[in-house]
C-alpha cells in the first residue's frame, strides 16, 4: 500500500476520489458529501488497508470521547457501504470479517496536492533552474533607447491597461445579469419536504439468510408512508430498482425527486431481530433521525408493522421540523 503522506489532501479509494477537507468523494462525475463521522470511519480503515481492525478500536478511535454502543459502527458502516455502492455479499470496499470487525479491501492511493514527490518543493521553479547558459534575457536596451520613448511606451500600456479593466467590469456586469435572469428557483431545485423514498433494507444475518424478511420491512415501511396525507412515497418498483445497484443516495433521491431517504439493516441472533433504520437528508447527506428496534421473531408480520409504526411516527417529526434540523 502507497504510503501516507504527512499532509494528504485527497486521496483515491477504488473508484472513488475522496477530499477529506470538504467531506465529498466523487467517481465518474458524479458526487456525495458524507457526514463527519462516515469520513472518519473510511479514512481509518483506509489508514489500514488488508488489516482487520475491530468494533472496540473503531469505537475508541473514530468515535473517540462520545459514549456509543457498537450499533452506531453498524449503522455507519451500513451507511458507507451505501454511500460507496458497495455490495456487502460481494465487497469491493469494506468486508465484514465475523466475529472480529471490518476490513478495507479496496485499493488506497494517497496524494498531496501541489507537491513534487521527487524533490519535497512545491512544483516552482526558480529563474535560476530555467535559465541556461544559451537563454539569457532580452537587453534592456532592445524596449527603453530613449527618455521620450520610455514615456510613449508608458502611456500606451496606461491606455491598455485603462481599456482591459474597462471591458473586464462590463462583461462581469453582463455576466451578472444573465445570471440573475436565468437562475433557477428555489422551488425548483429543492425537492418538496414532504417526500421519502425507502430503501431496500440490507440483509445483515450471517449467512445473509432473511432477505425475504428485510425486502418485507421495506415493503411495509412504503405501505405505512403511502398513507400518511401530504406525504410523497415512491412506489416499491422505483425503490427496488436500486437493490444492488451502486448508485450514491443523493443521486437517487434525485432521481425520484424526493428530499428525505429513509434506509436500515436487518440482523439476527437467535430468537431476536434487530432492525437499524437511519432517515437521511439527501441533499447535504447527514442523517437526521435513526432508531433501533430489538424484537422477538416469533411473529414476522408484528415485527413489521411495530417497526413501521415506530419509523413512520419519527418520520412525521423529523419532517415537520423542518430542513435546518
């Protein structure tokens, strides 16, 4: 693995170009900004390509002086692996190795920007590197004979200069016009708040055995929404569309013109079920609401609707406290 330089200001994972200092990352044109805590995460398991590192280093590291329980490393994980595209039964980022913790398979390329690697400067070049022997420069003679000529040349660069200015300020103006006159609204380019698309839910067992069980959550989650008035709710067929596709949430949630993206996760231990469920907002990527449920599994259907209740009532308050919170 590429060695980490002491000042990285970017560095590529897979696919993905990612920018540490504005949180985005970004492949083929298109982009999404994570949250700071997702950033965190992939840049310490990128520190730590083909290693296994556990839920109690991430806890201590990237979650360092904030009392969680391991469910916030799943559900952030979850969160990074949709955000990457990436398809947990077959990682091309973060594998889940059981019982131990996460591992970053991709390929890391660490860059700093600006800086020539070879010789530790910045990419300048001095006078004295460029000029040789042969390139010496002009005489001053070949501009400057005479007083009277130095003046005349003084004049037509003042009278340049005044010109250059003049027609810089009248194209910014004009510019500055036409850019008020066909700017977009903000009813248009925002999506109605009222709007949610649901995700199909990833199927976390071991032996990712309940897929039946996590596409039977997200199905009743849209039924649950579709009723609620006011409130916009892609059908099943759209969301269903993206099941296992790599497609960043912020691009799908422009896709089906919705503001809010609710996904989640379901795991298994014994006789219980645990269902993460995370409501995201689309357009600066932060997550806004996430809830766990812990339930028994001896009624399936009861699981369902409890869980759709509890997210559908936490999505009403969610949305009517507005954008800013």
């Amino acid at each position: 693995m590429p060695m980490k330089p002491a000042t990285p200001t970017k560095l590529r994972i897979g696919d993905w170009c990612v920018n540490p200092s504005s949180g985005e990352i970004s492949r083929n044109g298109e982009s999404a900004r994570l949250e700071i805590r997702a950033m965190r995460l992939l840049l310490y398991l990128a520190e730590r390509a083909d290693q296994v590192v556990s839920i109690d280093e991430l806890l201590d590291q990237v979650w360092s002086g904030v009392v969680v329980s391991p469910d916030s490393v799943y559900q952030a994980v979850t969160s990074l692996r949709r955000q990457l595209g990436d398809d947990p039964k077959q990682p091309a980022y973060i594998a889940t190795v059981p019982r131990l913790g996460y591992r970053m398979v991709a390929s890391i390329n660490w860059e700093s920007l600006g800086t020539d690697q070879s010789n530790g400067h910045f990419g300048a070049e001095t006078n004295s590197a460029r000029t040789t022997a042969g390139e010496l420069p002009p005489p001053a003679t070949a501009i400057a004979a005479t007083p009277r000529s130095r003046i005349r040349v003084g004049l037509i660069w003042a009278a340049g200069g005044a010109l250059g200015l003049a027609l810089v300020f009248l194209f910014s103006l004009h510019g500055r016009i036409l850019s008020r006159a066909h700017a977009p609204s903000p009813s248009i380019v925002r999506q109605p708040q009222n709007s949610v698309a649901v995700l199909p839910f990833l199927d976390l067992t071991e032996g990712m055995k309940e897929e039946e069980f996590a596409d039977g959550i997200t199905e009743e989650l849209i039924d649950k929404f579709s009723k609620i008035p006011g409130l916009r709710v892609p059908p099943p067929t759209s969301s269903f569309y993206y099941k296992g596709k790599q497609v960043a949430v912020a691009d799908i949630a422009k896709a089906l013109g919705v503001a809010y993206v609710l996904d989640g996760s379901v795991r298994k231990s014994g006789s219980w079920v645990r269902v993460d469920a995370r409501l995201i907002r689309a357009d600066t990527g932060f997550i806004v609401w996430s809830q766990t449920y812990d339930q028994p599994m001896n009624n399936i259907l009861m699981v369902q609707d409890d869980i759709a209740a509890g997210v559908t009532k936490a999505l009403k308050a969610s949305i009517a406290a507005g954008p800013d919170h």
